[in-house]
C-alpha cells in the first residue's frame, strides 16, 4: 500500500530515477496528456485496479500522483514520453520503487480545482485507468463531464493530499523533512568523477549543495537534463531559500523547452535580495529571451560594417604573365596585381511565426544583404541580395534535433550592373549528439542566369545549375573552447564544359572565449584562428585562354580573428587572411592578403 515514503521520491528519487535509462520492459502502457475545453487532464493507464493518492506540491505548482508499483518500464512511458500540455509542462516518473510508482507534473501556475476518479471497464472489458483533471477556473468544474469530486487548489504550508482511492481529503500532509541550512559542509576528499557514483553520494547526503552541483553538473554533460532538473528540485524540498538553485533550473528548463516554467523560476530569482549583479541581468535577458520564444512572432537584425585592406584586390597573376590563346602575354598595367581599400555593409533579417505545435515548429524567413564600394577598383563593387523561406521542423524539444526545407533566391550586381540572378532551394539539418558535440548539413540546388553586358559578353556560358552539400562537426572542449570542422561538395553543371566545375571544400576553426585583458570590457572576448582548403577540377578547355590545358586549381587559406563585445548589442570584429591559390593555368594563380575591422549591433 501507499505509505508516507513517497513523499521524498515524488519531486526528490522520483525525478532524478527518471533522468536515468530504463530497460525496455514497460508494463504501464502509458500517460496521455489533453486538453479540453477548461481543462487539462491526465490519463495514467495501469496494469490492473488499484488504490491511488494525488497529493499537490507547496508551490501547487507540482502534482504528484502515487499508485502501487506497475513494474520496471522505462521514462518514454512505451516509447513516447507526452512533454507538455496544457497546464503540465514537464513530466518525470519513478519506475524503481519497491512498492511505488510516483508520476509527478510539473505545471506551468497552479490550478483552482482538481479531482481523480479510477475507470475499471469499458463495455463489460477490463479497463485499468486513473483519470486527473486540472481546471484553472473553477466555476467550470460542473460543467466538465466526469466522475469524483473537485478539490480547490493553491498555495499551502506542505505537500496536500487532494484525492485518493479512499475519498477525496484536503488535510495537510506533514513536512516531508526538515528545513536544513542553505550550504551544507563540503563532504571530505574529493567529489565523484562518475555519473553512478554522483548519483549515490548525493541520495545519501541530499541536503549537500555541493553533492547536488557534481551531480547535476555530470548529468547535463550526460545530456540527462531532467535528471539535473531533478536533482535541483529535490534540493528546494529541503530548502526553498535558494535562489542560485532556481536560477539553475530556469536555465535547464529552457533547455528543455518549457519556457513557462524556467519564466516562473526566473521570477522567482529576480525577487530575491542581494543578487548578485552578473545573475540578475542574466536573469532578465533571459526571460527577455522567453518572452521572445513565447511569442507567435519573432524578428531578429543583425548589421556590421567596416573596411577591408587587400594586397590583390583584383586576384591578378603576381608574375603579370598569363596565357591568351595558348601563348604567353603580359599583362597591362591595369591589369596587374592591385591593392585597394573598400567599405562594406552587411545585414542579415530574420522572422519566425511560431506553428503553435507541441514542439515549436516554425515558418522562417531569412534575408541576406551585403555591399561593398571599392576606393579605387570600381569594376570590383558587388552587391548581393538573398532570400529563403521554409518550415523549421523541431523534434525532441530544445536540445532535439531540427530539419528545415527551403526556398532559395538571389541577386547579384558587379560595377553596379546585374552580375546573375539565382532560384533553388534545399534542406538543412541541425543534430545535437550530446551536450558537447553536433552535426549540421545542408543540401541544396539552385539555377543561376548571368547577364551577358559589354564588359562580359561570355557571362552566359556559366548559366546552368549548381548543386551543393556540405557536413559540419562541432565539438566543445570546454566551457570556452570549441572547434568546428566541415567539408563540402559543390557541382557546376554549366552551359560551356570549360566554366563547368567539381569542387571540394575542407574548412577547420578553432574558437577560444576568454575575458577581457585589464578587464577592458565585462563580456568576454573571442578569438579564433582558421584554415580551409579547396579542391576545383573543370570538364573542358577554354580554348581562348589555353587550348592545350585543362584548369584544375588549389587553394589553401589561412586566418585569425578576434570579436569584442564593447557595450550592450554593440561589437567590434578584426579579421586577418591569407589566401593562396595555384592553379594549372597561369591565368589563376594569385595571392591576397587581406584585414577586415568591422562594428556591428544585433537586435
């Protein structure tokens, strides 16, 4: 039977054993969340008839429901664990108890009125199920079908039984354990290296702020999020005065994509006294940033603009000799390697509209913009203009996985003149693997048309399409070291075999975040250093330039960068490069060094 040993497992044992991987031989068949007109209910399905609690946190703003044990079987309740809905915004389990089963609710504010009530049959058939309803208006309760009786609730001094098997009670149920300090004493010799060991140490000293920290610290390096989640929750059980604690949790809960939730801890947060300055603005950008998810629409600006220096802006053979029908010509003086200065401007538009669906899908727009005016080359001004529309398709809450099929236009102007317009589309997908490491891709097709003009009478021979993909692999270090990785595959099936073209393309960055030296700034900094390398075989001669050879080129590039954010949205970005390009034609063989200063702001 149900004893007062729940009362430690339903927020405490009970969420942190659901963070943990269970075998697979589930005999609850499972949870089903819904949403009616007034209420939210939930449907625990068990194996068979049995006496039950619902009893309703301090804060009413966790519900547990308490059965005897239904066996082992794992936290995706059979395969699917239902996230949120309505009222509940979080979900845990305890599968492991001797003679227990604790489901616990997380809700996103506290209910006016609930009740419980077993179905036994259906049309004469064996039916095992616990029906909870959650109201958040309770003069509607008679006007929502069912059986038991509502219980009001709110706020109280300790954990409350609303309903049980026996009838339903509202008497208050005593202090699962006392209150103890804030910061318990460091326990002697080192702190658990091992997700296991962690888990262990903490359960036997629960009150220990810095057994919970490990724990919660090995299982988010785990990507067990909710047993973090839990661990920290069963630490407020104990102690409610812990406003890092709640901080903690909000971050965690955004994670996990319940931004109603982390919102209320972050509240909570903010009203405690003497926070520290750095936690209390991080506190309001984030639920500044909640704010921003919870809403239907989002935009998103970012703008930078700077100037750039290159040694050869116009890419031009070093030497000054090239070949022109298959003989060596040197070049003019227009024509040979030319250093120069330009001004750019870059901005990049985002809007999302969120599909109102359990895992926040979205319809997003993205507009690219990017200008440059050179100080003396003026043949070399470019202007490109890009847009793309498509759904981003989330699963598996904050930290799952995301795909995103789009469509795809361009525009491109040289010295003021159309240079080639672009249609297409593609897909690209998002994987986080663990806390540390993720996968991007990309695959996309597009048709370019170029404008043939007087300065380029042979621009149509590049018309055609250009297919491409690329892999990208990321991997944190640290907290402030990261490294990024990719490599690509582009074809140009063009309209002349000389201008058509297979590419790879190999890219590895390193990225370092560190804090201001002399404590110039509050952000910290970040540094990076780069390199890639690329590969381009084309199909044909050009008979123009060299009839007896085939352009094959390689390229190595090199670079160093370092952003600075200086006030507020405010930043400043140096970039230094060098790019080295060899090719079978003298034509294309250059070098360029180039630095880049530039100021932007995001909004």
């Amino acid at each position: 039977m149900i004893g007062d040993g729940w009362r430690l497992r339903a927020i405490g044992f009970l969420a942190v054993a659901a963070g943990l991987s269970m075998p697979a031989s589930a005999q609850i068949p499972g949870l089903r969340l819904g949403v009616h007109p007034g209420m939210t209910r939930a449907v625990l399905d068990l194996v068979e008839e049995a006496p039950y609690q619902v009893l309703l946190a301090p804060d009413a703003r966790s519900l547990a429901i308490v059965v005897p044990n239904q066996g082992r079987h794992p936290r995706q309740f059979g395969g699917r664990r239902p996230d949120r809905a309505g009222l509940i915004q979080a979900v845990a389990i305890d599968p492991d108890s001797a003679d227990e089963t604790v489901v616990l609710l997380r809700l996103a504010k506290a209910p006016e009125s609930v009740r419980a009530f077993p179905i036994a049959e259906d049309d004469g058939r064996p039916l095992y199920r616990l029906v909870v309803d959650m109201t958040e208006d309770s003069s509607r309760t008679t006007r929502v079908p069912g059986k038991g009786a509502w219980a009001l609730a709110g706020p109280g001094a300790g954990w409350r039984q609303l309903a049980s098997s026996s009838g339903t009670a509202t008497s208050t149920v005593p202090p699962a354990a006392p209150q103890v300090a804030q910061a318990a004493p460091r326990p002697a010799g080192p702190l658990p290296t091992d997700y296991d060991s962690a888990f262990r140490a903490m359960m036997a000293d629960p009150a220990n702020l810095d057994l919970t920290f490990r724990f919660a610290e090995l299982a988010m390096a785990a990507g067990d999020l909710e047993g973090a989640v839990s661990a920290f929750e069963r630490l407020l059980i104990f102690n409610p005065d812990l406003p890092r604690i709640r901080y903690e949790l909000g971050l965690l809960y955004m994670r996990l994509g319940s931004y109603q939730v982390a919102r209320g801890y972050f509240e909570d947060v903010a009203r405690a006294p003497d926070l520290p300055a750095d936690v209390r603005a991080s506190t309001q950008t984030n639920m500044a940033e909640i704010d921003k998810r919870l809403s239907a629409t989002t935009f998103g600006v970012s703008v930078q603009t700077g100037v750039r220096w290159q040694s050869n802006a116009n890419a031009a053979n070093s030497a000054g000799v090239v070949k022109l029908f298959g003989l060596d010509a040197t070049l003019d003086s227009t024509s040979l390697q030319r250093s120069d200065w330009n001004g750019y401007v870059q901005a990049g538009l985002t809007f999302a509209y969120d599909l109102g669906t359990q895992d926040r899908d979205t319809i997003e727009t993205g507009l690219q913009l990017y200008g440059t005016r050179q100080l003396d080359i003026s043949s070399l001004d470019l202007q490109v203009a890009q847009v793309d529309l498509g759904p981003r398709l989330r699963f598996g809450g904050e930290d799952g996985w995301n795909l995103r099929p789009y469509a795809l236009g361009s525009l491109v102007t040289l010295d003021d003149a159309r240079y080639f317009v672009s249609f297409g589309g593609g897909v690209a997908v998002d994987l986080p693997v663990t806390a540390a490491f993720g996968l991007d891709a990309d695959l996309k097709s597009r048709f370019r048309r170029f404008h043939v003009s007087e300065a380029r009478p042979t621009a149509a021979d590049k018309d055609g399409w250009e297919h491409g993909g690329r892999l990208g692999l990321r991997y944190a270090l640290g907290a402030t070291d990261q490294v990024r990785a990719g490599g690509g595959v582009t074809f140009a099936n063009t309209r002349a075999e000389s201008e058509r073209y297979l590419e790879y393309a190999f890219d590895l960055a390193y990225y370092r975040q560190f804090k201001a030296p002399f404590a110039i700034t509050e952000q910290p900094w970040v540094a990076s250093l780069s390199g890639g390398r690329t590969l381009r075989y084309y199909d044909g001669v050009d008979t123009t330039i060299d009839p007896a050879t085939t352009r094959y080129d390689r390229e190595w590039s090199v670079g160093a960068g370092l952003s600075v954010r200086v006030l507020g949205r405010w930043s400043i970005s140096l970039q230094l490069q060098q790019q080295w390009v060899r090719s079978a034609i003298a034509n294309f063989t250059y070098t360029n060094t180039s630095g880049t200063i530039g100021l932007g702001y995001t909004f």
